[in-house]
C-alpha cells in the first residue's frame, strides 16, 4: 500500500469522526426533545400507571439520575449537568479534530505518514490522560457510606431461619413494608391541576424564550440540567426551538404521594401546540411547520417542597 493510499484513508477516517462528532448536536425539539427523563422519586424505576387519558401507560427514563428523597435533588442536578472533565475531553477531541481537517480543507492533509502517525499518538495519550481525569472525577463525585470504617452494630443481627422459603418470605414482607413506609398516597385540590396546566404552558413558553431564570424557577434542578442541555446543543447547531399556542386537551391524575417531606403528583396529559425549528441568523425554517398544530400526549411529574410551589419533575412519553 503507498503513502498516498494511507493519507487519503487516514483523510477519509478524520471526516468520519467529524461526522460522529456533529451528530450528538442535533437540535431538540420542544421541551424534552420527545424524549423520557426526569425523576419520579421512589417510582423512578417503575412506568407510570395507564389513566382514560393514556390507556397505554408511559415509558421508562432514557435519562435519569432518581433521587428517592426531595434532599437529593442537589446531587441529581449534579448528575444531570456535563462535568468538567466531559467538556475538557470535547474541546481537545474538537481541537484536535479541527486542526486536522483544517489542514485538509487546505491541502496540507496530516503532514504526511509521520504527522498522522504522530497525531495518532497525540491522541492516545491525550486519551489516557482524560480517563485518569474521569476516574478522578468520578471517585471525587462518589458519595461515601455512611458506615465505612465503623463496626457493624450487634443490635440489627438476626439470625436466619433454616428453610429457604421462610427466609424469601421475611425478606419480601420487610419489602412491601418499606414500601409502604416510603410513599403514601395524597389527595389533590382544583388548585392543585390549575397550577400544573399553568406549568405546562409556562414551561413551554420559557424553553421558547430561552428564559434561564423562568426555567430554574418552574423546574427541579435536574430538568434544568437537561434543558440547558438541549439549549445548548441549538445553540452550537445555531437554530432556535419555538413552541407556541400549548392548549391542554384533556388531562387526568396517574399517581399522588407524598415522601420524605416532598409531595409529587403524575398527571397525564394531551395537549397541542405549534412547534418550529428556526435558523438564529436568517430567521429562516430549519424544521417543523409553523402553521401546524401538533398534539402530543405525555406523562407530566411535579414535585413540591414543603410550602413550596409546584416544580416540573419528570417527562415521560406515552406508550
């Protein structure tokens, strides 16, 4: 094989990773992008039940950082934004990768075999250098338990019963008690869904607007994580997302509880709106269809601290 057959594959494998590195930056349209994510406290890892509304029930998270109790939501937040060591890995790749096909674009390639060879070598170490960051970052980020180094106490032993079955059963009456112990079940006023179909236009209208504040003030910390996301990623695509004329249809209550100090509610929902992808600088449509009304129907989880306000939660797509 000649030089030249390996600069133009090694040419070639430079725009296949810029194509793989443009692609996580496609736009999101409407608040959640279509997509499930958010918290729902102790069911965060359980569908939410089918209503008259979505007879089909809703589907699991694609993203989520569950938090069983309101304290955590810090940690959540945490969770859900980019660390520094994510963005230091993607402005290397990127620069890297610009400098690459920079010198594509101009004619110089990689500088022959011996450049390529010794960008390839540039970005292994690079490389390594990033996942030793990210292993200090993930062990940093790592709680500690609250008992490492402290003696077990004697006073929680029990002796196990010799029949299997005896012992499967304790252990799933200790669970259903648990359970029981974590949530139960509230009642809600007219108040109460007049301020969750007031969210849901709010909401709405605040991704619009790109409004930072009005976010942070009607979500939890983990929504705005993701929705910061989102708005990031159009931003960088150099598109905006405008949602307009939200009308809720029809709605109905899937679950209420109340757990450690916090209340949440579920509510199923199917609204219109009218949505459209716009270019920042031409003004011109990038997607969408301004003079079309959409309907959607999704599972809307809000969150309320004690003498607190409402807070969305969790998004979740119908089934």
């Amino acid at each position: 094989m000649s030089l030249i057959s390996i600069a133009r594959r090694g040419r070639a494998l430079a725009l296949v990773a810029g194509a793989l590195m443009i692609l996580p930056l496609a736009a999101e349209a409407r608040p959640g992008g279509g997509k499930s994510m958010g918290s729902r406290g102790s069911f965060s890892r359980q569908a939410p039940p089918p209503t008259a509304t979505t007879p089909g029930g809703g589907q699991q998270f694609q993203r989520s950082a569950p938090s069983m109790a309101a304290p955590a939501a810090g940690a959540a937040a945490q969770a859900a934004r980019p660390s520094f060591a994510r963005n230091l890995m993607m402005g290397i790749g990127a620069g890297l990768l610009g400098a690459g096909l920079f010198g594509l674009l101009s004619g110089a390639g990689f500088g022959g075999l011996s450049g390529f060879i010794g960008l390839l070598f540039q970005a292994a170490l690079i490389a390594g250098v990033i996942w030793l960051a990210l292993r200090f970052f993930r062990r940093r980020s790592e709680p500690q338990l609250a008992s490492a180094g402290a003696p077990l106490p004697r006073d929680g032993y029990r002796p196990e019963p010799a029949d299997a079955s005896a012992r499967m059963g304790m252990m799933g009456a200790a669970g259903a008690a648990t359970a029981a112990a974590q949530t139960q079940p509230i009642e809600l006023q007219s108040a109460d869904f007049n301020a969750f179909e007031r969210l849901l236009g709010e909401v709405n209208a605040a991704y619009s607007n790109e409004d930072e504040p009005g976010l942070r003030q009607r979500v939890t910390p983990e929504m705005f994580g993701y929705f910061d996301e989102d708005l990031t990623a159009n931003v960088r695509r150099g598109v905006v997302d405008r949602v307009s004329d939200v009308k809720l249809l029809q709605g109905d209550l899937s679950q209420a509880w109340h757990e450690n100090g916090s209340d949440f509610a579920t509510v199923a929902m199917r609204f219109s709106l009218i949505n459209a992808m716009y270019d920042r600088k031409t003004g011109q449509i990038v997607e969408g269809d301004p003079n079309k009304t959409q309907e959607v129907q999704e599972y809307w989880t809000f969150q309320r601290a004690p003498r607190g306000d409402w807070k969305l939660s969790a998004i979740q797509q119908a089934a």
